[in-house]
C-alpha cells in the first residue's frame, strides 16, 4: 500500500487502488478533499493560508500553499488521472483551528475554510462534510480504496467524515 505524504502546501491526487493520501498536524490550515467516484480518483491539498496575493512568487514553486491556487491546481492533478470536471464531485473540509492565536487576532484558520467555500462555490461545489474549527490539530487521511476520510488528533479516537 502506497501512502503518499503531503506536507504544507502539498498536493496529490490518485487512482491506485490500495493508496491513501495523508497529511499531518492541521492546525489553522485546512485539508481540501475531493473525491470522484466515477474514476475513482481522491485528491488532497493542505492549504496554508487564504490568498496568494501576499506572497505571489510562492505560487510558481507552491501553488497548495494559497486557498485560491491550491484548489484550482488540485483539480488539475485529478484531471490527470481520469477526472473530467466539477460535476459529480465529493468534497469534504478539515482544519481551520484555532491554536496560536487564542486572542482571534488573525483568525487564519476561519479565513482558509470562508476562502475554501468561496473558491469551491465558483466551481459549482460545496462540502458534503467538514469538521473544522476548534483548538486542536487534525492528521487526516483518504483510502484511494473507499474514499473514507479518517481524522485523528492526539489523545482523541480517531474519527470518520
């Protein structure tokens, strides 16, 4: 079984059979997920913050990075493997925390997740499923198999959306 590891910013897509996608330690960044079940193909990407206007020279090497390059870039991965458009797909959203900034001075983590569904409304999508928010970190993972997306935090059971 083949675990493809996506650090900040990363992005994969797969339609192995026996594959996951997994991403660690989801503080204020957010996990997009999006599945398609006629090709079977699940994609991630761990964005780190909402807009790519900041810092536009990341975009070229790190386009995961930013809300409103990662999202674009991820459905450019899954036409790789098969699928063809927005119709028909599954997402689902994770992250969004509030650890660092127990004062809500930045509030990163509800601006990823407010910029997320903008970007994902545009294509016509929003989530079937999210658990964001909170003070706690996620590591999510996605089975290329079933498509379940498994969420665990320390001293938490892990948990399915």
């Amino acid at each position: 079984m083949a675990e493809i590891v996506l650090g900040i910013g990363g992005i994969g897509a797969t339609n192995t059979m026996g594959s996951s996608l997994k991403t660690y330690a989801l503080g204020s960044c957010i996990a997009v997920v999006i599945l398609d079940p006629q090709t079977r193909t699940v994609g991630m990407v761990h964005v780190a913050l909402p807009d790519s206007s900041i810092k536009p020279e990341k975009v070229a090497t790190l386009p995961g990075y930013f809300v409103d390059t990662g999202i674009p870039a991820l459905f450019e991965q899954m036409r790789r493997c098969g699928t063809k458009g927005p119709k028909g797909l599954i997402v689902k959203l994770a992250g969004g925390a509030q650890i660092m900034d127990q004062n809500n001075t930045f509030n990163i983590g509800k601006r990823n997740a407010l910029a997320a569904k903008k970007i994902l409304w545009g294509f016509g999508l929003a989530p079937v499923a999210e658990d964001l928010g909170d003070n706690f970190s996620r590591t999510v993972t996605l089975a290329a198999d079933s498509g379940i997306m498994t969420l665990s935090s320390p001293g938490r059971p892990n948990w399915h959306i």
